[in-house]
C-alpha cells in the first residue's frame, strides 16, 4: 500500500491571499512548494500527498489544482468555496469536474460564530458537496464539536474527516470535553479523524508522551479503520520537522499490526477521500 500524507499545504506569498499568514510566523513566512516538498517525501517513503486549501478563495483553489496538474505525487486537492453564497452549488458543480478535486474545507476555526456551520444558508452548499460525491473536511476545534455532530447526524450520507484531530488543547491538558465530544462523533457517525497537526499544538518541548493521550484516544474511539495520517507540513515545521512527525508516529503506532498501519498510513486516505489508485 502505498503510503499517503493526507494534509500538507502549499502556498505563494505574492499571491496574497493568505490573511492568517504574517510575518510573525518567520519560520514559514515564504514560498512553500512542490520541490521543497519532494526530498522530503522521498526520504520519508511517502508516495502522495493530498494538499489542502490555506486560504478562503476560489483562486486559491485553482492554483491548487494547477500544481496538482503538474505534479504526479499530489493525489488529491482539499478546497475552498464560499458556501454562504447563493451560487454555492453552481460553483461546487463546476470545480468538481476537475477529478483531483476531493473535498471542501471552511475554515470553520476561524470564524467566530460557532453555529455558523447550522445556519440554513449552507444547506445548499453542503447538498451540492454530497451530490458531486466529494468529501467534507471539518476545520474544527473543541468548541464546535457538539454542532459538527448535530451537523454530521443531519447530513448523514455525507463523507467527513475532522482535520487534526480537533485541534485538543494540548498545552494547558484541558482534555475532557474534547475526548467526550470526539467519543461521541466516532460512536454515533461514519466520520474520519486525521492524525495530523498535533505536534503544533503541543508546542516546541513537546514529547511522544504528550501526544500519547490523544493518539490512544483517537485509536480506541475512531479506530485504526478511520484515523489518516497528514503531515500538515509546513506548518509542523513550527514545532517540528517532517522526519520528526514521522518518527513520533512510527512510536505512537508501534503496537499496531501491518494492516492498521498500512490502513492509516493510506489505505484510509485513498478510501475517504476516493483517490485514483
């Protein structure tokens, strides 16, 4: 089985569109792009990669899929439209006849009512996404965990990956209510739980053991037949390097067999996301 990142980022400082993106983040303040990507890949046996939108627009999206048109080891590209807008389904329709185009992701983290994704205005929007047979990532953190799962039940033959395991508040252990939401998530929908991201809310010090609470977790509620493997390089670089991450999986996962490996490492991503093999 071939093994897969299924969240890393790419992105363009000219091209602007990145408000998150400040110079305060010098570590990843510059272009990030497929050649710096690629050794990385190669030393760390990884064969593909699904890269994930960074920024709230269309454009963002296309460039995307332009890179993903040019380079063999992007499998998949998770993007971005503007669901509140009325041509929502219309703009959903068209970008999905690009087949390297697998999922849509709001950033749902960064915006500040939390009951936005209920609102009935997205209804459309998340029909459309259904209807073209694409997946939904859930940008999300421990406060909306309760409305993605009355989202998740009313839209329940809709595909979903929660993105970095819900981002738990590692830095400050506050860990109940997110390890009883995402229970009930894996318990009561089909979703998917990326194993991605955490090392960055750890923060730089952070060990193997820190993030061992919530790997177990996340094994013992969603299983190794729905947790995928990402990277979210080059955001990890924050807290962490490429090899670093890989290595911290290869400890957290060492008691699991060849299958579940082979299954988070790919087998999952290529499954929930419907990549080509």
């Amino acid at each position: 089985m071939m093994r897969i990142d299924s969240h890393q980022h790419f992105w363009q400082l000219a091209r602007g569109d990145y408000g998150w993106l400040t110079s305060d983040l010098k570590p990843i303040y510059r272009d990030f792009l497929p050649d710096d990507l690629a050794p990385l890949l190669q030393r760390g046996g990884i064969g593909g990669t699904v890269v994930v939108q960074a920024a709230p627009t269309v454009a963002e999206t296309e460039f995307m899929l332009s890179l993903a048109a040019q380079e063999s080891f992007i499998r998949g590209v998770v993007g971005w439209v503007d669901f509140e807008t009325r041509s929502a389904p219309q703009q959903i329709a068209a970008m999905a006849q690009d087949p390297k185009l697998v999922s849509l992701r709001p950033m749902i983290q960064d915006i500040a009512d939390v009951d936005w994704m209920l609102g009935d205005a997205l209804a459309p929007a998340f029909r459309a996404l259904i209807d073209c047979d694409l997946t939904f990532d859930a940008l999300v953190k421990p406060p909306h965990l309760k409305n993605l799962h009355t989202l998740l039940t009313r839209h329940g033959d809709m595909r979903v990956v929660i993105d970095h395991g819900a981002k738990p508040q590692l830095h400050d252990g506050t860990l109940d209510g997110w390890a009883n939401d995402m229970a009930a998530l894996a318990r009561d929908t089909d979703a998917y739980c990326k194993l991605s991201g955490l090392v960055t809310e750890a923060g730089t010090g952070w060990t193997v053991d820190d993030l061992r609470p919530i790997v177990d977790h996340l094994l013992d509620t969603f299983g190794p037949e729905r947790l995928i493997w990402g990277s979210d390089w080059p955001v990890c670089t924050l807290a962490a390097s490429y090899g670093d991450w890989l290595d911290a999986t290869d400890r957290l996962l060492s008691a699991l067999s060849q299958s579940d490996l082979d299954a988070i490492m790919g087998g999952n991503a290529v499954h929930i996301y419907k990549l080509e093999e």
